[in-house]
C-alpha cells in the first residue's frame, strides 16, 4: 500500500481510504460482517478511515468504533458533521459553533474514542459565517478533540475565503478538502484541485467509482443491480442524454481496461491516484467481494498513454451535468433560492 502526505500536517495515510457509508442501515446491516471488511482493509495496509455522524445516523460510527478497538492508535480515524440527525430539532444540523461542539462529543462516544484525527464539515452552508464555523474547530484542536480538520464538497471559492479568514482571524485552518471525483465527474479539476495545490491542502477524493457507473456493471445491455438504482433512480434512467453518454464512455473505458489486463475498477482508481493534487481515494465496500475488487487496485500506476486515451474519451473538466452524481452541490441550490423572488 502506498502512503502519502496529507497536505502539510506531517501525517501519512494510505493512498486507499476505507469509506464506511455502507455500514449499516445505509447498505450492509451486518455488524459482524462490516467489521470484517474493515479489519481486512487494515490487515491490507489502509491506516486512513472516513465515516460521518449522518452514515445512518451514527449507527455507522458505532461499527467503526467496535471495529478499532485495539487498533485505535494506529488509524487516522476522520468523520464529517453537517447533515441532519433529528427532524424534530432544527439545530442539529449545519455548522454552527452550537451544533458542531455539541455533535464532536456524540460522534467521540460512538466511536469509542478521545480524540479525532481529522474532523470534517460535511457541505459548505450559506448560511453560517466561516468565521463562525472556523472558531468552533480552532476551540477543538486546542482542547484536544481533533487534531485537525477539513471541508468538503465546498466550491473553490468558499475553499478560499475559508483559508484567508483562517488567516486574517488567527484560526486553524482546512488542511484537506474531500471533493467528489472520478474519470467521468472532473469538474474539480479546472479549479477545486489547484485551489488545494496552493493552500498545500490534502485532497480525499468520493465516489471515485462515479457512483456505481465504473463498477463494471453498469452497461448499456444490462440494468443496474444495486439497490442503489432504486434509491436514486435518476442517476441511471436509460432516457436521459447524459446518462447515455456516461453509458458511452463506460463502454470506451472497458475496452481500454480489457487491452491493458486490468478491470474498469483498477482503470478508475488508477485514474483519480494518478492526478498529483490527490492524496487518497475513498473506497466504499459493502460487501468483502467489493472490498477485494478495489484492494487489486493498489500501488497501481497507469501508464502515461493510458491516462492519454482516458482524456480522450472524457476529456480534463467534463462533468456531464450539475446533478449527475444523484444529488444538487449545496451552492447551487442555495444561490438559485437567492435568485427567486421574494414571496
């Protein structure tokens, strides 16, 4: 397995990132069995491992925390805070200074644990200032919560306001941004990945499979199987234009994966390991099987002519539409409600 830095902090993590989204309700509702897989991606080599308060409604932290018993020492151990944990409290949610310091203490008992290594804010929120959100984490790392912490999903521009208030303020900072990226969503890379290049920020790249779409079962003569199609049954309706040219380049994608010996696994997570702004790609088993399929893909290194043919089938930047990903980035949605006229 091999190890990278995570931005400037002087810690090294795997270039594989357990992602535990489906441990329980979510996906694999077996306890045992999810900390199966987690115990065989670290007998693997992967010493980094990302959850979230929101995975199930903690039920995923509650899994890892059982998982790392004993092994606690040695994990960079990262989870998120943002989404909604109680429909009936409008407060537990977002990124306020209230809800952060009260949601890092519940995350810390699930997980059985004293401290976070990386503590991370799930989606950029219009609505709370970054100074208000900056402050809490800054309170943490000083009182020995966290160690550090980081964005996600958050547009370039909000990576960089957030860094110079950090600054102009006195705070901690963002060390890493977790970003959604693969061959065929790489948006990222006309900016968000240059923005973490100059701040010397680690980048923790989701969905590098594109959401099921460069699993290798996703095909233009077949359905997808998951239940995951049934959830979010947009992201692979035959009938949309988009969807059928990410189902094109699948297909181109395969090929090219077939002529080199490797599966269209291996091809996408050599792809979003190769881009010298990534620090480590988050993958998401449910099952051992997928677990296996991915650990093929480590130390992994395409060859130049192969990344060559991939820009040419998804040339740098493409992004197929907004919400191909099954879901609006929050500064969309929040921008267009400003643009509606009041009621």
């Amino acid at each position: 397995m091999e190890y990278r830095d995570l931005g400037r902090t002087g810690v090294q993590v795997s270039a594989f990132c357990l992602g535990t989204m489906m441990f329980g309700a979510w996906g694999n509702t077996d306890h045992d069995e999810s900390i199966r897989i987690i115990h065989r991606a670290l007998d693997a080599g992967v010493n980094f491992v990302d959850t979230a308060d929101v995975y199930s409604r903690g039920e995923s932290e509650e899994i890892l925390g059982k998982a790392l018993k004993g092994r606690r020492d040695s994990i960079v151990l990262a989870t998120k805070v943002h989404g909604v944990m109680d429909n009936s409290d409008r407060n537990a949610r977002g990124n306020s200074r209230r809800w952060i310091v009260r949601e890092v203490e519940n995350s810390l008992r699930r997980l059985q644990t004293d401290w976070l290594d990386l503590y991370q804010i799930h989606r950029w929120d219009l609505e709370t200032d970054h100074e208000e959100t900056l402050g809490a984490l800054t309170d943490l790392v000083r009182a020995g919560k966290i160690r550090y912490f980081g964005s996600s999903t958050y547009p370039a521009h909000e990576i960089v306001r957030a860094q110079w208030i950090a600054e102009r303020r006195g705070l901690e900072r963002f060390v890493c941004e977790q970003p959604p990226y693969s061959a065929l969503v790489r948006g990222i890379e006309a900016d968000v990945l240059p923005v973490c290049e100059q701040f010397g920020m680690g980048v923790i790249v989701w969905s590098p499979l594109a959401g099921g779409y460069l699993s290798g079962k996703v095909r233009r003569d077949n359905e997808h199987p998951s239940s995951r199609a049934q959830r979010i049954p947009e992201r692979f309706d035959r009938s949309r234009p988009d969807n059928q040219r990410k189902l094109d380049a699948v297909e181109a994608l395969i090929e090219l994966a077939e002529s080199r010996g490797l599966t269209l696994i291996q091809l996408a997570l050599g792809f979003v390991l190769a881009h010298r702004a990534v620090t480590s790609a988050i993958i998401g088993p449910r099952t051992m099987e997928h677990l296996e399929g991915q650990l093929a893909a480590a130390d992994l290194v395409l060859s130049p002519d192969v990344l060559d043919r991939i820009d040419e089938i998804v040339p740098p930047g493409t992004t197929f539409n907004p919400v191909d990903r099954g879901w609006t980035p929050p500064w969309v949605a929040q921008f267009a409600l400003r643009r509606r006229a009041p009621a």
